[in-house]
C-alpha cells in the first residue's frame, strides 16, 4: 500500500474498520505523520459525538406520571350479591386486602423500574456530554496555532500514541490509538515529566479515546504513560509503556 493510500485511511481507522494488517500499517504511518494524526483525532470526535446522539431518553413527563399513579388502584363496583364461587364474609374481605396488596405491589414495583430506568439513562446522558466535552476541547487544543505533537508505539509495537500540546494554551491531550485494554483493576496513568520527577497528569481507562491532560505542561519535558492500580498512583508503580517528548 503506499503512502498516498495511507493517508485515506483515517476515517476507517478511527471506525475501528481496518482489518488487523492494515490497522499495522496505518499505525506505523501514523507514528511519522502528524496530519494523519489530528485527521483521526477529529474523526474519533466526530463519532463520539455521533454515539451519543443516539442516546433516546424516556420523556420528562414519565417519572412525574408513575409517581402519581402509585396511590391510586382501580376498585370494583359495588355488587348486590356475592358472584358465584367466590368467598364471603371475613374470608371475601380478606381476598380483597390481598389482591389490594399484590396490585399496590406491582404498582410500586413498576414504578420503581421506571424511576431506575430514568436514572441510568441520566447517567448516561451525563456519561456523553461529559466525553463529547473532551471530545470538542481535545479537538480545540488540536486547532490552537502553536499546537505541537509527538507519537510513539506502545510496548511491541503494539498501539500508539500521540500527545498534542500547546504554550499559548499552557494544555496537553493525550490520544490512544489500539493500545490493549488495561486489564481488570487497572488503568493508564499519564504523568507530566518534570526533569526526571513524574507528576500525575489524569487516568485513561481504555485504550483508545482521547485525555485532556490535567496540570500545564509548562516546565515538563514531555509525557509518560504507565498501567497503575486503578484511582492511580501518587508515583508510577510499573514501568513506562511510552515516554513521548516535548520536542
């Protein structure tokens, strides 16, 4: 494949639609050309922000309408003789306060999947705007006019990734492309290498998407990424998968 069929390769790559060979190749390409980079960047964006789009909330009025329904229950009409085989008496009376029972049951039960099923979807409308926010702030920082960038690969070559930073903004990003899902427990922690001393710069649990680094890069040298605990570390436990600089 040669290099000018590599470079229309972006958005199938931020899809996750190359076969594992290409994947290979493109990621080597793009470890030596930053437009490659911020192409993906902005495709990966885009179709964040496609996702979330999809998300289809139940309408506000629901939660409002079971809630009010709860202490109501249908009654019966009134009958002027016991229908035929069913109890009387204390015994009718008694069928009647379980049946009550059972419907309010169901009716509070119901109500309550409704109300679990507002809250997950608010959660995950929260989840989206949270990540089309970094999405849109990672692509802003990408546009800025002093915006530098640097790639590496991940331990065997495996994965890569690129760090965008900006003196005007005093802003890094970090974007991951292909590296292995951390394993359970764990996470990426990204750190800001001040002269040798690594300060923590945010955590990444996947191995793709994007991280506005937290901290100014002012003063560091570059960046580093290491798998730590998850919630992170004070200081790297592991040692680096990539060390991209400032350069």
């Amino acid at each position: 494949m040669s290099a000018a069929d590599l470079h229309t390769l972006t958005g199938a790559y931020a899809a996750h639609a190359l076969d594992p060979a290409e994947s290979a190749e493109f990621e080597r390409h793009l470890a030596g050309c930053p437009a490659c980079v911020q192409e993906v960047a902005e495709f990966a964006a885009t179709l964040a922000r496609l996702g979330a789009a999809q998300a289809v909330l139940p309408p506000p009025a629901l939660k409002a309408q079971v809630m009010a329904a709860l202490p109501t229950l249908r009654q019966e009409a009134p009958r002027t003789a016991p229908a035929p085989g069913r109890p009387r008496g204390r015994l009718a009376r008694g069928w009647a306060r379980l049946a009550l029972a059972v419907c309010l049951a169901s009716a509070v039960g119901a109500g309550g999947v409704a109300v679990q099923q507002h809250q997950q979807a608010e959660r995950a409308r929260a989840r989206a705007a949270a990540l089309q926010q970094q999405q849109d702030r990672f692509v802003g920082l990408l546009t800025a006019p002093d915006a530098r960038t640097a790639t590496g690969t991940g331990v065997g070559g495996v994965g890569a990734g690129t760090v965008v930073w900006s003196s005007s903004r005093g802003q890094a990003g970090f974007l991951a492309a292909g590296l292995p899902t951390p394993a359970a427990g764990t996470t990426y922690e990204l750190w800001f290498d001040d002269a040798g001393t690594m300060r923590p710069a945010g955590l990444l649990s996947t191995g793709d998407g994007v991280l506005l680094l937290t901290g100014t890069p002012d003063g560091a040298g570059g960046v580093g990424v290491t798998v730590e605990p998850a919630g992170g570390s004070a200081h790297p436990t592991t040692a680096p998968l990539m060390l991209l600089p400032f350069t």
